[in-house]
C-alpha cells in the first residue's frame, strides 16, 4: 500500500516512516508536518492510507479528514494518539478513521493494523471490479484487460461503435475545479440519458478522461465549451483534447494521440478542444530567441535595477506567447533563457545560484503543459533574483543580514522576531534594538512591508485570487491580509489590482 504519514514531531514522522520501511513492504510516499500539507499531498498523491496525529498547528487531523471526506473519493485514516487525548481518537473513529495507534507505537501494532486495511481494500476493489470505469481504467492505464469483449459487455458499448474520447489534463487542479468539472458531466447525463458517458480521473498523470458515443459529440462540445472549457478555474486552465475512435479497440490509440496534443494548448488556447484537424491546420509565425532581452535582464542584475529586471523578463514570456510558434520551440527558449539565468546567479551569486538548483528547472520546464505552469516557474526564477536585489547596499551588520534572509526565505510563513531570535541564537531585546539601528524601523513594519510588496508583484502580474496571493505571503487570514494592506497602501488589494491592469 501507498501510505502518507501527517505528524508535526519530526522524530515520531520518521520514526513511524522507517517503522514501516524496515517492518512491513509497504511504501510510504511523503510525509507531512501538519494537516494543511497533509491535505495537499494526499490530494496529489492520493495514498492507499492517511496515517495521522490529531494535534497540530494550522489543521487538525480531524479537519484534515473531513476535508479529504469532502474533496470525495475513498480514504483511510488512521488516527495517532496518545492517552491523554484518546477522546480525539474516539471522535475520529466516529469521523470515519478505521483505527487508531497508541504512541508510542510497537511494530507489531502497526504491522497488524496495516494487514488489516490491506485486506478490506482488496475487498473493496473486488466488489468494483464490474464497474465500467474500473475496466477503463484497467484498459487505458494499466493494460490489464481480458477481452474488447468483457469491456463491450461491462460498458455496454458496443465492440464496432463510434465513439468520442476526450481527455484532459488538470494540472494542480483542487477539489473545487474537480467538482465543477463532474457536476458538469452529471448534468450532461440528464440532458441526454440515451447516450453512455463514462469518465475518471487519472491522478497519476492529472488527468480526466472521457468516453462517449459519437452520436450526438456536436451537440456536447458546444454544451462543454461554453459552460465549462470557457469557464476560469482557480488553478489555472485545464486542456482539453477531443479525438475520434472507431470501436472501442481505437480508444487506446485516441487517448496515445490526445496526450500528444496537451502541448498545443500554448499556441491554439483553453476555451476549445484541440482536436487533429486544429492542428494540422496551425501555421506557425516567426521567432527568433530574444538575445538583447538576455543583455537587459544583465544589465538590470549588475546594477541592482529591480524594476527594469522584472519588465525585461516579463517581456520574455509576453513576446514567446504572442508569437505563436511550435509547442517544442516555446519549450527550448524557455530552457534557453532558464540556461542564461542560472549562469548568471553562479557567476555573480551563489546564493541565488543555490536556489535556482533546487528548483531543477530541466525537470519542470520539461513537463510544464500550460502556459500558466511556464509562468509559475519564470515567476520563481525572478523572484529568486528579486529578493536579493536592491537591499544589500545599506546593511552593514551581519546579523541584520542574517535576518533579512531569514525574512526572505520564511516569509510565507508564521514568523516572529522571537523566532528569528533563536535562529541567531541571540536575545529578541538584542535583536529588535540591533534591527531598529540598522534599519530605520521595527521587525514587524519590516515584514509587513516586505510582504505586502511581494503581495502588490503578485497583484499586478498574476492572476491569483486575493484569498491565495494572502496565502503566498504570509496571511492565513485574507480579511485580515486586506486590512494590513489597505493601512499600508491605502486602496483595498482589489483596487490596486484595478489600478494596474
């Protein structure tokens, strides 16, 4: 089994971690330190298994829970506990949780437990086995299926039809997008119950799939295209791709020649299907890789010119997307210009050149299919830049250095002079008096100003949600990020967004 281990205690996360490894052969796929990470990685993940503390910071295991129950799908929980809180335990049980573990935990206990669970999901997957999407599931993704026969059968469908295959891929979608997207699908089996749709989501690839008959397509794509591909998801746009399948043995090869078409979305848009006959008929412009913009974007960095740094790269993906050229060729000028920045930062800044390596932008350009993904990776690189540009030249202590660091790279964070005081390992008298000599004003107007000129980058340049740009930099409470942002600039986030458009 896949099991997704929640806990903010370092030493009982890993301890539990390693117990399964060296005990037991199931896999565990991440580890998180608190419920809201907890249910981000078992949304993305989705883990066989959630083992989880009830008491942490940010979100409880019980909430944690009932959100994963809410987003859908089928879980199990396990629920930690101590006696102390063994109340919790029982109220989760109640919430849904199949068992609990008493810490400290004996290997035996865990090894039992996870038999147990073991066995009932097997039995869950036996008693769904009949269902058509199981078996297009079993035929699409993990090439097991018997016969077209057994499938023909299951489905309904028959071996020689006509049928339409869409497929589309979902990026980070959350449980909001997901369920507009299946409350759309259910309600295009109320405006034709004659026709079969059947649908799923792969979430080891961020896809949604659908089969249908042919038979009344022109009728469903325009239903599809103007209530749910036009539609703006809080993620970003998903793509979508429509091909054709003669019999159900042609489905294999539609959703093959589908995925090979997701990149065409950077060129052709989101709000239609990319369909064979879009493509063939796309007919590129000419581009040549921006070569000055690369002298500016220097030019900017060596003479610490924040804004004329970020106009210059925000030319870059401006001018690559207007110019509608071949989804390989978007990609190589990306990797170009990622290539130019990183040598950059490891010539002038090894600071900067560390965290552009941990971001492996080979990988993720690589595998980014939309242009909000593309964006979302330059907007990292620029912003790895961004905070070590225009702030050196007046700090002269080594700890306000320190500090300010600190500042920038836990700034979405809970952070407090208390806590970057124990990271110096000096006093928060010491500290704030240090920081109000150096700087001209306090560690909370500091962080606050810090944090809402990320947040005024962001309204500017992204199309994020207020709620989530609060998010991004530090406020988990958006009316509070609103307050703290009007006082500072004087216009509500919305208005400044307005401004500026």
């Amino acid at each position: 089994m896949r099991i997704l281990v929640v806990e903010d205690e370092v030493k009982i996360r890993k301890g539990i971690s390693n117990l399964i490894g060296r005990h037991t052969e199931h896999t565990v796929i991440g580890e998180a330190k608190n419920g809201v990470e907890g249910y981000e990685m078992a949304l993305r993940y989705q883990p066989d298994v959630v083992i989880t503390d009830i008491r942490m910071p940010k979100m409880d295991g019980l909430v944690m829970m009932r959100k994963l129950q809410e987003s859908g799908g089928s879980w199990h929980f396990v629920i930690l506990s101590g006696y102390s809180e063994f109340e919790y335990a029982k109220q989760a049980l109640r919430c849904g949780a199949e068992d609990y573990l008493l810490k400290p935990l004996a290997p035996e206990d865990v090894t039992t437990l996870l038999s147990s669970i073991q066995e009932k999901i097997q039995k869950e997957m036996e008693l769904t086995q009949g269902k058509p999407e199981k078996k297009l599931r079993d035929y699409l993704i993990e090439n097991e299926l018997g016969s077209m026969k057994e499938l023909s059968a299951v489905c309904g469908l028959a071996e020689d039809g006509d049928y339409r295959f869409l497929c589309a891929y979902m990026g980070n979608a959350g449980p909001e997008d997901r369920n507009v997207c299946l409350e759309r699908f259910q309600k295009l089996l109320q405006m034709f119950p004659e026709q079969k749709i059947y649908w799923l989501l792969i979430e080891s690839t961020k896809e949604f799939i659908c089969v249908l008959e042919e038979s009344k397509w022109e009728l469903i794509r325009k239903e599809l295209e103007e209530k749910l591909l036009s539609r703006r998801f809080v993620s970003g746009p998903w793509v979508w791709v429509s091909e054709r399948a003669k019999g159900l043995s042609g489905i294999k090869d539609a959703y093959e020649c589908g995925k090979s078409f997701y990149l065409y979305g950077f060129v052709l848009g989101y709000e239609r299907f990319l369909t064979r006959e879009r493509i063939e008929e796309f007919v590129p412009g000419n581009y040549q890789y921006p070569k000055a913009l690369e002298s500016r974007i220097q030019k900017a960095f060596y003479m610490d010119n924040r804004e004329e740094f970020e106009k210059a790269a925000a030319e870059f993906l401006t001018g690559l997307k207007e110019a509608s050229v071949f989804p390989v060729k978007i990609k190589e000028c990306c990797m170009k210009m990622a290539d130019f920045l990183v040598s950059l930062a490891q010539e002038h800044n090894q600071r900067i050149y560390e965290q552009l390596h941990n971001l492996n932008l080979v990988r993720q350009i690589g595998s980014a299919v939309t242009w909000k993904e593309l964006e979302d990776i330059f907007y990292e690189l620029e912003s790895a830049f961004l905070q070590h540009m225009g702030q050196s030249e007046n700090i002269s202590n080594y700890t306000i250095k320190r500090t300010i660091d600190y500042i920038r790279m836990h700034y979405r964070e809970s952070i407090s002079l208390e806590g970057a005081a124990a990271i110096l390992d000096i006093t928060p008298e010491y500290l704030s008096t240090l920081f109000n000599r150096e700087m001209g004003e306090n560690f909370t107007v500091f962080l606050k100003k810090f944090r809402i000129s990320h947040a005024k980058r962001l309204l500017k340049g992204t199309d994020k949600k207020i709620y989530e740009i609060a998010q991004d930099v530090g406020y988990a409470d958006p009316k509070y990020f609103n307050r703290v942002f009007k006082e500072e600039e004087g216009i509500s986030p919305g208005d400044y967004r307005n401004l500026h458009k």
